[in-house]
C-alpha cells in the first residue's frame, strides 16, 4: 500500500499538542518546553515518517503491537466493510454480532489448552482489570470467598488502570496513585542478568518460582487467588525467563489450587515464535489476557480467555455484571480476524520460529561488542540490550535511566525507534520485518550504542 501523506500544517498541530494534550507516559514539562510532541504522519511495512517525511525503523512496532506492519489495505477494507454493515452494536443482554463471534470461536482455536471461552475488552488494562473481577467472581461462586490475593512478580507491567497498575509494580505509578490497592503482592522477578547474583540461571529461575510458593505459604493458600506474569516480562526491560521458570510456576500454581493466569498482551500473536508465549515457555495457563498483537494495533480491542473450569460456575451462575459499551465491538472483532489470516496466510508466526528470530538473536548479540553493552537477550523478536558502566561487575551508570535516555535519543537522530527501560533497551519490531531489514536495525543499533557509549564514557 502507498502511504497517505496529508498536507499536514505541522507548526499548528505542534502549538495545539503543548496547549491542550496531555500525553500519555510522557513527560509533559518537556512536552510543552519543546512546544509539542513528535509529530508522526503515516507509515508503510516497517517503517514510520514524521512530518518532515523523515524516516524511522520502526524497532518497536509501535507499543509491541504493529504485528503484521504498517499499511494493510486489507485491514482498512475489513473495517470500512464492517462499518458499512453493522458499525456498532453491543454484547449486552445477549447479543452479539457475526464479527463477534468468529473471533472468539478463533482465539479458542488457536489457544487450544481447554481455553474454550473468551470475553472482551478494549484494551491490555481492562483485559487484565477484568481478569481481578473474574478471578474474584469464580472464587465466590466456587464457596471460597477468601480466596482473593493476587501474587505478581517486580518488573511486571500490567497496564494502567487501578487494578491493572497494582498487578504491576512500577514504584512511580504506584506512589502517584496510592496503590498498589489490598490484596495485589509481588515477588521476585526471574531476572538473572540483574539479579541472579552467583546463581545458575537455572537454579535462579527454581529460586524465583520458589518465592512464589513462600509467598502462598505466607498469605495461606485458602487466601490466595492466583498468580499472574507475562511470560516474558515486556516493558520492564524484556527479561526472558530461564527454562525451569515457568514449568515450577505452575507446579506450584497447581499444588497449592491457585489460578495461573497468562498476560499475553505482548507475548501473544506469535512474538516468541508461537501463538502464544506460554506454549514458547513450557506452561499451561488458566486464564490467558490478550491485546496489541491481536488486531496488530489498527482497532483497540483486547480479550480473556478462560478454561471449562473458570467458565462453568460463571454460566451456571447466571448474571455476572461486568463488561463494557464496546466489548466485542464488531469492528474491531473483523479488524482483529482479517490480521489473524493475514498472519495465518503469510506463516509468520513460523517465520519467527524458524527464519527471522533465530537471525535476529545471531545479529543482535553482535553487539555485545559494545563497551557499555552488558548482555544481549532475545526470544523470537522480542530484544533485550543491557547498558552497563561496567561489564565485568554488571554496574549501571548514574543517575539511573540516564544511559537509556540518551541512548533512545541517538536511535532517534539515527532513524531507528528503539525504547529504553531504565537501563535496557528493547526491541519488538513488526513480525515481517526481512533478514535484510534486520541488518539495517542491527547496523542502526550499533551506530547509536557507538554514539551512547562516546557520550558516556567520556570525561
Ligand atoms: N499487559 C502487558 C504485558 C503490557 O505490556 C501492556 C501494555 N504495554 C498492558 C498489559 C496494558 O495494555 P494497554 O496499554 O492496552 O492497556
């Protein structure tokens, strides 16, 4: 598809972004010094352009979720048809729409695993918001009301709203809005590089799942609801887990009758070489939450998926009152099947498996070369790059978040988007970027580590 290049007046949307729009996870005193965001204007495959028509790699796919990249007629037709037909109409009080229907009878599909039951909700926060709703809900109709903890790991990001938020632990957002709220508990990330100390990664991942079996014995395990993680902690700086992580996750989970819940939001639709992260990382989830990938960002949709188990007291129970004007919006439900084929038509989530992600672990890990590159992870194209003052002791540079900062800012200057979290920078470019394209970020990438490591290591 060509790109569409409006005639934007870009001095004027500027001047109007710093007056009337507060940004999302920016940081709004520079927004408004700067007078106005970055302007991005279209985008086409792997690439997006900002109003001076420069040109970025997109290496994040734009927050984890551009699966099937930029510039999908196909995608634009399947809406625009959808709206024609039936624009709106809501699954309240048992309606449904045709769109509505053929993307949860697909989603149990290609979940498998028991996962035969699916709600929806607009976004990766409500997905995992109505997961607390739903995991209290089951508990109360299994006669078990005390049942009502949550243990979540540090690290984790689990979106932004109150319960999405206290499922996560991130210290800021936690203390600008009092959270997290009762209930929500957190334990040990198994984040070797970091954290590992002298331990095997291994034995470092048994020891981490371990700590969330002290945390049930802490609580008891008549209190405990469930555990959630994703399979591969995203925003917190992609941290893969060793192997021996998630199967004694779940052998825990199971020993104490403790739900395990997958958040899929980043890891689902074939990021890690498979469906989904859990099948990539050895666990069978009872609850699985899914957003960004599913539709691959063009409409905001997301969705839960439950075993028989979880949906059998719920259907026998009658009214459950939750849910939301736009669950199971039919726009977004057809949006969300048409990129389903197109990632079925064009075998990408094989091509992660087999072509481009095993490229992409050799090419990346070239730049452990860097001085201030401290490890280099991947798995399918989810990329972890650990900036370290130095290597040897694994120490940061100060103040922390820093080295982040200025190293997304040469990507920037150097036509790659690539993001920082706190120290580690990561990467989740679109599913179909090529082997050639993979070259050109690696080449991108060292280019701005080179930048970074001069600026750092001067003086
Ligand atoms: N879970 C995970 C693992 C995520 O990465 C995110 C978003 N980055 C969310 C949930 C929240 O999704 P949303 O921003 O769509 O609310």
């Amino acid at each position: 598809m060509t790109a569409i290049r409006a005639n934007y007046d870009a001095p004027r949307l500027r001047r109007l972004d710093a007056a009337h729009h507060i940004h999302p996870f920016s940081n709004a005193t520079q927004v408004v010094a700067e007078g106005g965001g970055k302007l991005f204007a279209h985008a086409d495959g792997i690439y997006i352009y900002d109003t001076d028509n420069k040109r970025y790699l997109d290496g994040m796919a734009g927050l984890w979720c551009v699966n099937v990249g930029y510039g999908r007629e196909e995608l634009v037709e399947a809406a625009a048809r959808q709206m024609r037909e039936l624009p709106y109409y809501s699954s309240f009080f048992g309606g449904t729409t045709p769109p509505t229907v053929e993307l949860a009878a697909k989603l149990t599909e290609l979940l498998g695993h028991g996962l035969n039951h699916v709600l929806f909700a607009n976004s990766g926060s409500e997905a995992n918001d109505t997961v607390v709703r739903l995991v209290r809900h089951f508990w109360n109709l299994e006669g078990k009301p005390k049942k009502k903890a949550f243990i979540a790991r540090r690290h984790a990001y689990h979106g932004s709203t109150m319960a999405a938020a206290s499922l996560g632990n991130w210290g800021t957002m936690h203390e600008q809005a009092d959270l997290p709220l009762p209930g929500f508990h957190h334990v040990e990330a198994p984040y070797w590089y970091a954290e590992g100390g002298d331990k095997d990664p291994e034995s470092f991942g048994i020891a981490c799942a371990k700590a969330i079996e002290a945390k049930i014995l802490e609580l008891g395990a008549d209190n405990v609801a469930a555990v959630i993680g994703e399979p591969v902690q995203g925003a917190g700086g992609v941290i893969v887990p060793p192997k021996s992580y998630w199967p004694e996750v779940e052998r825990i989970c199971r020993k104490h009758d403790v739900l395990l819940i997958a958040d899929e939001v980043i890891c689902g639709f074939g990021r890690t070489g498979a469906w989904f992260g859990f099948e990539t990382l050895g666990f069978k989830p009872d609850i699985v939450s899914m957003a960004k990938g599913l539709s691959s960002g063009y409409q905001p949709i997301s969705a839960v998926a439950v075993t028989d188990r979880i949906a059998k007291p719920l259907i026998d129970a009658g009214y459950w009152l939750h849910g939301f004007t736009y669950s199971g919006h039919p726009v977004a439900a057809a949006v969300a099947l048409k990129n389903i084929e197109i990632m079925e038509r064009e075998h990408l989530v094989q091509k992660v498996a087999k072509e481009t992600g095993p490229y992409f672990a050799q090419r990346l890990k070239t730049l452990e070369k860097n001085p201030i590159v401290g490890e280099v992870r991947t798995l399918g194209l989810l990329g972890g790059i650990e900036l370290v003052a130095d290597k040897k002791t694994r120490k940061r540079f100060e103040p922390l978040g820093h080295a982040g900062t200025v190293c997304r800012e040469r990507c920037l200057a150097n036509g790659l988007i690539m993001r920082a979290s706190f120290e580690t920078m990561v990467l989740s470019p679109p599913l179909t970027i090529t082997k050639a394209q993979i070259d050109e970020l690696v080449t991108l990438a060292g280019r701005a580590l080179d930048e970074t490591a001069a600026e750092l290591l001067k003086k």
